[in-house]
C-alpha cells in the first residue's frame, strides 16, 4: 500500500515505479489478446488455418465467450496468489498460446492458442493490471489506474505501425515472436528486480470464508453499477466493428474514420491522467457522475450533425471517456467491496464486459440488416447511456458513504 502522503505523477512513478511498472506492462501486454491487434493478422491467420473470414469470426466470437467464463474462475486467485507468481503464469501460458497459434500444423491446437492468447491478453492481463493498480494504492489511487490505463491505448498506438514495417521484412508467425521476446525481457527484469507485494489473504483464508466474502451477482448494487462500466466497451464495439456502415450514413470520409481512431487513442492519455489526478482530488463518485458527459454529447453531435466534423467529435468524446472510465470503475468497485476482494469482483466485471462486446455487433448487425440508419443506432446508444447513468446512482451515493478509500 501506499502512504498517506498525496503524491504528484511524478512523485507516483519515483516512489513506486516497480510496481506502476509492473502494472502497466502487464495492461501493454494484455494488448497481444486484444481484438484490434489479433485483427492486424486476421487475414494471414485466415490464409494459414484455411478458412473463410465468417468462419474465422464465428471462431473468434466462440473462444471469447469460452474466455469470458474463465475469467470469472482464474481472475479472482489474484486475491490470494502472490502477484508475482500469479503474473508468470499468465505470461507462460500466454507465451504458450503464442506459440501454438504461429507453430502447431494442427487446426485444432492453432484455435486452442489463439483462445489462450484472448484468456490471457485481454483477459487476466489486463485484469491483473488494473487489481494490482487498484489494490495496493490508497491515496493515490487515481493516479495509480491513470497510468497503468495507459497501458492499452499505448499500445494501440505504437503496434499498428510497428507491425506494419515489420511486416515488409518478416513473416506475421516472426513479427508475433519478436513482440513476444521483448516483451519476456522486460517482464524478466520486473520479476527478477521489483519489490512485490503480498496477497491481500492467503489462500487457507479463502476456504475457511469463502462463503463470508462478498457475492457480487448476489448484490444488487453490482447490477445496477454493470450497465455504466460498459456502456462504452460495447458501443464502442459496435462503432468498431460496422465503421464502414457508420461513415456511410453520416456521410463522412472512411479516412476521417481512420484518423480519428488515432485521435481516439491519443484522447485517452489527458482522459486518463486528468482523470485519475481529479479522482484523487475531488473523489471517485464526484467524477463517476460527469465523466461519461463527453460521449453523451458526443453521441449526439455525430447523429445530428454527422459529416467528418461529427466522426471526429465522437471519437475524440470517446476517447476522453474512455481513458477516465477504467479508473473510476475501479475505484468504484474497491469502495464498494473493498481490496482484499478486489480480484473477484472485478474479474466478474471484466467476464461481463466480455460476454456483451461479444453480443453487442451480433445485436447491432440484426439491427442494419432491419434498415435501421446509423444516426438512429447512435441516439438509441445514447438512449442506453443515459439509463445506464441513471441506474448507477444509488451504488455511487453508497460509494461516497463508504470508508473505504
């Protein structure tokens, strides 16, 4: 844990830089499961299982949801496995879907890796990122998730291009080994070099209470709270995924569309780092309530305006949103149920968040197909929002009453 003292960034990262190190690499190296960068080989990965891409997307859609269910089962042993121990499992076990995927000659065994990659990356990396931020800072907790969030969008960032040069030299089997071998010397020197810390509670202790800690789908504030901490992974998802729709209808440039992802991503740094200085300044709840502000506007701006002035307003909206909504999630769920349990609620929010981003372009297909414009999806998405935002106030007001900091 941290002390008492609030601490600049700067401050932050002297202090404590092993472990916001160890926590932002973790979230950087979650991005090898993430859709963006396994879509960058979607076609070479196509080409070398010989098959079509709707099969390859009903491939996908199955192991993530399989992904999403065991999250919920490997994400909360972080409460009382070593977090050392517990990241170089993942890592090896990453590292083995890596090399099942770009090696096996067997159908079967690639999908088996390429489903490891999606457990391990976008699933108990980022979780285990983000519970290790959450969990061991108090006071500046805020800051903490700020810069560990930072994590994702870095990658979003630097990978694409990278890849890109890359890839005029090398195979995509070499480009994913030589991602993967620097990541394995950066995670060595953590493991070997950082002071880590404990587990909250030992795993005799979760035997004996098990049945004594908290039971979020049990809660009804963990109900009411879910719909706003993924209102915007899952219409983010569906603007992703139906882009080209999306441009059409709002008669916008499919090369405004691409910049402005950039500018989505670079959004989400002032997002992050103002918003984990203000949760710390002005407390989780206070920000809770505003942060999604940016998105709504920007949702209705792009469906009223539309045009390449309203791809870039939404996407600049999301961006500011989404870098503040991971900290602030976060914190939320630590005041709620606190850090000793940090690990199972939160590995319950990261298999949610799985399951409707999953969902949500399967929904929204149905829906383009019916005719529906895009203009209409985005007011119905902020429609969604809003009753999302609406939903979580009574766990919010709960969490401003909470001692728990």
């Amino acid at each position: 844990m941290d002390s008492d003292i609030r601490l600049s960034y700067a401050g932050l990262l002297k202090n404590h830089f092993g472990l916001i190190a160890a926590a932002y690499l973790a979230v950087f190296t979650g991005n090898l499961g993430q859709s963006f960068f396994i879509g960058l080989f979607r076609t070479d990965i196509s080409e070398y299982l010989n098959i079509s891409a709707g099969e390859f997307g009903s491939i996908y859609a199955v192991i993530t949801m399989i992904s999403g269910f065991l999250v919920m089962h490997f994400g909360p042993k972080i409460d009382w496995i070593a977090p050392r121990r517990y990241v170089l499992s993942v890592l090896i076990v990453l590292t083995i879907g890596v090399l099942m995927l770009t090696l096996s000659p067997w159908w079967g065994l690639c999908v088996f890796g390429l489903g490891l990659q999606r457990l391990c990356g976008q699933g108990l990396m980022t979780h285990f990122g983000s519970t290790l931020a959450g969990r061991e800072f108090s006071t500046n907790r805020g800051k903490a998730l700020g810069l560990v969030t930072l994590g994702m969008p870095t990658g979003e960032i630097i990978l694409p291009p990278i890849i890109a040069l890359m890839a005029v030299s090398f195979s995509w089997q070499q480009v994913w080994w030589s991602i993967l071998a620097v990541l394995i010397g950066l995670w060595a020197l953590l493991i070997l070099f950082v002071d880590w810390p404990p587990a909250p509670r030992q795993k005799n202790e979760h035997k004996q209470h098990k049945d004594a800690g908290p039971s979020p789908t049990r809660d009804l504030r963990f109900w009411l709270l879910l719909p706003m901490l993924m209102v915007l992974p899952i219409t983010l998802t569906g603007i992703f995924i139906y882009q080209a729709q999306m441009t059409k209808d709002l008669l916008a440039s499919p090369t405004t569309y691409a910049l402005a992802l950039t500018g989505l991503g670079i959004a989400r740094f002032p997002g992050a780092l103002l918003g984990g200085r203000w949760i710390d300044e002005y407390g989780a709840t206070t920000l809770a309530k505003l942060y999604l502000i940016p998105f709504a506007l920007a949702l209705l701006i792009a469906a009223t305006v539309g045009g390449d002035m309203g791809i870039w307003i939404l996407m600049l909206g999301a961006g500011t949103a989404l870098g503040m909504s991971s900290p602030i999630g976060d914190t939320l769920l630590v005041r709620l149920w606190g850090r000793d349990h940090l690990g199972q609620v939160r590995s319950l929010k990261s298999a949610f968040l799985v399951f409707s981003t999953g969902i949500a372009p399967a929904f929204l297909g149905f829906m383009i197909d019916a005719g529906v414009t895009f203009q209409s999806i985005l007011l119905g998405m902020l429609t969604f929002l809003i009753m999302a935002w609406i939903l979580a106030q009574g766990p919010i007001k709960e969490a401003h009453q909470s001692s728990e900091i």
